[in-house]
C-alpha cells in the first residue's frame, strides 16, 4: 500500500491511497473459507461448497467491504500520523470507469485543510465589560416584594389603588375566558385605573387590551393567550369582579428574617439591604459575564482574519447532509455556519496554545461546586464532601451531562483567560443601564 499527498494551495489536498492485491487478498481467502464452511447452498453438504461457488456467489461483496475497511483505517492512521488539521471529512473523488475486477486500486481524496493563523485578541478599542450593580430603588423593590409574598391578603368591599383583584375576563369573538387576580399597580395609565377604583364584587368593568397593561407580558397571563397575539391585540374584554383583597405586608422583624435566610443569618434591615444586594448582584454577574463572552467572541471574530477553503467546505455540505443538497443551497448553509466555524478554530487555537483542556479532576471540582450551589438554594448549605462525591459521581456517569458540564467550565476557562489578556474598560452600572446599553 502506497500514501500520497499533493498540495494544491495552503488550505486544499489530495491525498492517494494505492492498494495492491497483497495487501488485501490474504484477508478476502479467509473470509471466504469461513464462509465455505458455514455456507447453506442447495445441493450441496454444508463445507462442501465448491470454493469456486463460492467467490461467484460472494467473492466481489466480500473483495469490496475489506479494500473500504483498509482504505479507510489506512487514511485515519495517514491524517493522524502527519498531522494533518482537516475541516470536514476527506471527500472521495469520483473516479471515471473505476473497475473491480483488477487487482489493485488507486483511490483520491480531497482535503480541506485548516488555516494556519495568530490569534487576535485585542483591536484598537476596549471592550466594555459591565459590573451591574443593585442600587437603592431596586433594594427597595426587592424588600417590598418579599415583604408582600410574606404577607397576608384581607378581603374588602370594594376596589381601591394597589389592592389585588380576582375576576374573569371574557370576550366571546377572540374566544378569551379566563380567570385570573391582577394587582392594580401593574395597570397602565389613570384612564383604566378609574375603572377599578370603587367597584364591588359582582361589578362588570369593560375595558380594551391595548395598554391595559405596563408590560404586555402580563396580558398574557391575564388572558391566557399566545405571545405573539398579544401585542398587537386591540379588543374590548368584560372583567367580572369576583374577589378583592388588599395585601398587609409582613413585619420587617427576626421572624421574617429567620425564614428568609436562616436563624439570626440576618438581624436588621440594614443586614437585609446588605444581603438582597448581595445575592442580585452575584446573578448579575452571570448576565454580565455572558454579555463579556459574546462581546469578545464578536471582537476576536472581526480582529482575526484567515481564509478558509470555501469550495472544499461547500461541496462537503452539499453530499454529506442526510440528504443532497444543490450548490445553491450548500452555499446558504455555508454562509449560515461560516461564522461558527471559524469561532470554533479560534477557540480551539485558543484552548491548545494556551493549555485549556479540562481534567477529569477540574471536572469532579466543578460539578461539585455546582451542586453546592443548588443545594444552597433549597436551605442546604454545608453538606458534606462524601454526599457531594456521590452525587457529582452519579451526574458525571451520564455522558450527556459531562458534556454539558464540560462546556460550562471551558466557557468559564475561556472567559478567565479573555480577563487576564483582554483589554477591558470597567463600567460600573445599574440593570436598567445595562438593559438599556446591551440590548438598545
């Protein structure tokens, strides 16, 4: 057997596998004796099937499945011997009049080839990365919140502002019947409000979607309707008042307290603003962090420029997919997935200059912090390390979950390592801030 390459340009190959007859024809005359020997053929004893009979009957299938086995552990072990970083999958080349009655074959592949490239990290501005902070509106928002889930609903006669209202809304053309409680605060503007304020249980209120709400969100609910009808819905709806409630909200005292975070954990209110701003703040690092990744990603992405062997990669989509597809619709998915690609070299580049393959011991670590940090949030906050094991042995047993956890620490790794070699400017914001600035 003979392996050739040649070079075509930077990023395309052609590599020739010859394979003569010695190379396969010990494997082929084994096979086809044990197959003599187990072979049911009428007429004949079984093993006493004339050898001949028996190439006629099977000789070319069994010739053509071992010369594809070895010509393909023949071109895995050529790929990984010399190196070779391809995109794709070699394509065989068609070959014109190709024969199998002769007893040596020459096979091509085409190879598209990884581009060589330097990573470039940094362009002439800084990337802006966001430390979202909790400021005292939303602190106060918060504690009102909890104070309201803690607290205890009385019922009233009738309808004055903030009170929590139950009733169903009805409207027979847009088929809408749904019951629900709705707190007057969320209700946009003074004009519907009115309509609440002194109705008595039994009272029908007529009312039009179209900005009944502060957030169409929750219209949603109210209605129980789709998503997409929502925003655009204009309609008079009937709300039949069945119940109100005005909300007392708990006592900032030690009772409350103790339920929210555990025995004397927090002792003053000043401990709760404390430990509300907390809490947010490390959930608004995970926003921020993730806005960080996608905002390097979209940097490193424009500062670093490589080509790629486009032809080779837009006929390789176009007859390797579950089904063919035409050239015009190879070139749509190329173009469709050329930015991922080209992500995924840098990344890897990345990940291999810089030594960022995750451990099995990294990985036992991780899922264990994870885990923790779950527990934490149902009251349990010391279990101990032989529990921990055992559950993190159990996730890490599912192949689906390790690679879902292996993800989350490379993206963790990969950001670690764009903090320390990025330049970053710093920008201390709210969340509406950053809502605002990120998402425009």
């Amino acid at each position: 057997m003979n392996i050739s390459k040649e070079q075509l340009d930077e990023l395309n190959a052609v590599v020739t596998v010859d394979i003569t007859k010695d190379d396969y024809s010990d494997k082929v005359n084994k096979i086809l004796s044990d197959y003599r020997k187990s072979a049911n053929i009428p007429g004949f004893r079984k093993g006493h099937v004339p050898m001949g009979l028996v190439k006629k009957q099977y000789g070319k299938a069994v010739l053509v499945d071992e010369v594809n086995k070895l010509l393909q552990d023949a071109l895995n072990k050529y790929l990984t011997e010399e190196k070779l970083d391809v995109l794709g999958n070699p394509l065989p080349k068609e070959q014109e009049n190709f024969d199998w009655d002769t007893d040596n074959y020459s096979f091509e592949f085409e190879l598209g080839l990884a581009p060589k490239f330097d990573v470039k990290l940094n362009g002439k501005k800084a990337i802006t990365h966001y430390k979202i902070v909790a400021n005292d509106e939303m602190i106060d928002n918060q504690i009102k919140t909890i104070q309201k889930q803690y607290g205890k609903l009385i019922s009233k006669d009738s309808v004055e502002k903030d009170d929590l209202v139950a009733g169903s809304f009805v409207n027979e053309e847009k088929e809408i019947e749904n019951t629900s409680t709705i707190s007057l605060d969320k209700i946009k503007g003074k004009k519907n409000l009115d309509k609440f304020i002194g109705a008595k249980v039994g009272d029908v209120i007529t009312l039009k979607t179209k900005g009944l709400f502060n957030d169409d969100h929750d219209l949603i609910s109210a209605l129980k309707i789709e998503h997409d009808d929502a925003h655009d819905l204009d309609v008079e709806v009937t709300f039949t008042i069945s119940e109100i409630n005005t909300q007392e909200l708990a006592d900032l005292d030690q009772e409350l307290f103790d339920k929210l975070y555990g025995p004397e954990v927090v002792k003053t209110v000043s401990d709760l603003k404390v430990k509300i701003k907390e809490d947010a703040e490390r959930q608004f690092e995970q926003q921020s962090e993730q806005q960080l990744l996608n905002a390097i990603t979209e940097n490193v992405l424009e500062n670093t420029v490589f080509d790629l062997p486009i032809e080779f990669l837009q006929k390789w989509i176009r007859v390797t997919g579950e089904k063919p597809l035409t050239e015009d619709e190879a070139k749509d998915e190329y173009e469709k997935s050329e930015k991922g690609l080209r992500y995924q070299l840098i990344e890897g580049k990345i990940i291999s200059d810089n030594n960022l393959q995750v451990t099995f011991e990294e990985l036992q670590d991780f899922a264990k912090d994870l885990i923790k940090g779950q527990m934490a949030q149902f009251g349990q906050n010391s279990p101990e390390d032989k529990e921990l094991e055992g559950i993190a042995a159990r996730i890490l047993s599912n192949q689906d979950e390790v690679k879902r956890i292996s993800e989350q620490l490379m993206s963790k790794k990969l950001l670690n390592y764009y903090k320390e070699n990025a330049k970053l400017k710093i920008k201390e914001v709210s969340f509406d801030e950053f809502i605002k600035e990120v998402y425009k």
